[in-house]
C-alpha cells in the first residue's frame, strides 16, 4: 500500500459532522493521514482536534497554514495541543506562504521576504517544539526565555508547500519535505526534485530524506462526465492564482492558462471553463472512474511523487451531496 493522505481544505463547505464521518471512513479504508489546511472560513487547528479526537489510527498533517496569519509561537503551541489530543499522530506541518491576493485583499497583509520568513519560522518551531525554554534572536522575531512547550523533544516534519524553484531549494536547506500545489504533473514533480537536491546538496543534506508531497484534483464517478465537470471546476479555480504559473510552464500549460484567465476575465466563467481542452484536464487532474484514477494516480507515484494528498472535487454538487462525494472518492482508493 502507498501512503495517502486526505485533505479537507479550510474553504470547504461541509458540515463538521460530516468531515467527521468521512475522516474515520477514511482511516477505515487504509489513508495514512488526514490533512487539513487554513485560508479563511475554518479554523485548521480546530478541525483537526476535532478529527483527532474522533479518530484512533489516522495520522494528521497540514496543507497548508500560511506563515503570514499566524505567528511561529501560536503554531508551535497548536502542534504541542494537538500532538496530546492525537496520542502522538502529527505526521507532518506544512507551511506555506499563501496566495499574495487573497491575503491582501481578505487580512490586509502585506507579503514581504517571504523566503527569509519561512526560515525563521522553520528555527524558532522547532526550537520551541525541543523541550526547553527557547531564546531567540532573528530578522523578524526577537524573544527571551519561552516557556518549555513540551516535556521532551517534539520532532514534527515540516513541509514546505510551494511550487517556486527558489521556495523549493530552501525546503532542501531547512525543510524535511515540499507540499506542491494541486496541479503537478510528472514534469513539475522532477523539477521539484531537483531544485530540492540543489538545496540539500548545498547545505550538506542528504535528498534522499526528503519528502516530496502534492495535493491532487481527483474526481471520481462511474460517470466520466460527471467527473470531468467537477475536476474542470477545480483547475479553474487554481489558474486564477499565478502562484501556479511555475508549475504550469514547466508542463507546457502557461500559454493556455493565460488564454483562460482572459477567458474568465472577459466572458465569465462558463466561457472560461470550455476553454480547458481535454489535454488540460487529463494532465493537471485525476478524473475519471475508479479505474483511470487509480492509474493516473499511480504515474504520478511513478514520477516521483511519495505522498498523494486527495483532494476531493466537489464545487458543483450541493452542501448535502458533498459527503457522499467524498465517500465514492475514498472507497475508490481503498487500500490503495
């Protein structure tokens, strides 16, 4: 079996006692882990003490928090409480920067020295996660004397989620893994290696000890047209953001994602949407019936891709319909 991790992302519209059911449907169907991630709408920590507490085997990971809306202290206390509420089943943080337009505009934040940021964070996490009393001078954070948050060294993996080559060969100097963006194709997945490599090498690591991680697009439905329709929704929604356009130029699609940006500009969504070409949506999602997804989803393992995070297409159905979705999605990989 390969490790897989479901994600339920922070805009996701769901009832919690449902992401409940579906997090131990999950655990019983053989996922190593339930990810959870922070834009706006849900509180990720929160959500996942509830899944925790709700749950026995299934570990836990983030993809992602943005560094930008919570300070290193406030996510290293939320990893102590968590790691005691699970018995010990964090599996992994990944951090991020997040989208620059949606943190602008929804928290009036402006990023700045984002690679500088996530350095820092990285050190004074884990300092405050080793089990003494932490003093810290840096660039952005200066402190005296934390207060142990843990009676022993909590020595979580952090993740960086990030599709640029600089983002990702800082992950190889200070990093334990990346969480690439939900587009990857094999293409992208190779070049996230390598800029990892280059930071590993450079600063004396080995990049074999990496963990290179991705959220995906899946839709799954017996129906292939059905399946098409939600993954194209869900490409769409990750072409607005040009955070993805490294991603998309090394996979050939930066030219026709511009074309659909304009699209969506001038005539709206659904022109948008008929702009995707079949190619578009075979390469940059997992769509399809249980059979085509697990053997898209085997290619990507195959190009380098150690951990799968599924996530669920699901915009055109209905708030009620949205658990049943998800519970086709996860009994299609079952014991994958």
């Amino acid at each position: 079996m390969t490790d897989l991790a479901l994600t339920f992302y922070s805009v996701l519209r769901m009832p919690i006692a449902d992401l409940i059911h579906c997090a131990r449907a999950a655990e019983k169907a053989g996922f190593a882990y339930i990810s959870v991630a922070e834009s706006f709408y849900r509180d990720g920590p929160a959500l996942a003490a509830a899944l925790a507490s709700s749950t026995r085997e299934i570990r836990f990971g983030t993809s992602v928090f943005p560094i930008y809306t919570r300070t290193p202290f406030q996510l290293a206390m939320a990893m102590a409480t968590l790691h005691e509420i699970s018995r010990g089943r964090i599996g992994y943080l990944g951090l991020g920067v997040g989208y620059r337009s949606r943190l602008e505009s929804y928290f009036g934040i402006k990023i700045e020295h984002p690679r500088a940021r996530m350095r820092e964070y990285v050190e004074i996490i884990r300092l405050l996660l080793s089990g003494r009393d932490a003093t810290y001078r840096g660039r952005f954070f200066q402190f005296n004397g934390f207060p142990k948050l843990v009676e022993s060294p909590l020595n979580i993996p952090i993740y960086f989620g990030s599709s640029g080559s600089r983002m990702l060969q800082l992950a190889g100097e200070v990093a334990d893994g990346v969480i690439l963006n939900s587009i990857p194709t094999p293409e992208h997945i190779r070049h996230a290696k390598q800029m990892v490599k280059q930071g590993a090498e450079k600063a004396g690591r080995d990049p074999h000890k990496f963990t290179i991680a991705s959220s995906v697009i899946y839709s799954v439905a017996d129906d292939v047209e059905e399946a098409a329709k939600a993954a194209r929704e869900d490409i769409l929604f990750y072409l607005g953001y040009p955070e993805v356009n490294p991603m998309l130029e090394q996979s050939g699609f930066l030219e026709e994602a511009q074309a659909v940006r304009a699209a969506y500009r001038d005539g709206g969504k659904e022109k948008a949407l008929g702009m995707i070409s079949q190619r578009m949506l075979d390469s940059l999602s997992i769509h399809g019936d249980t059979a085509r997804c697990r053997a898209r989803l085997t290619e990507l393992i195959k190009a380098g891709l150690d951990l799968p995070i599924i996530r669920v297409s699901n915009v055109p159905y209905g708030e009620k319909e949205k658990k049943r979705v998800f519970l086709r999605a996860i009994e299609s990989l079952r014991n994958f």
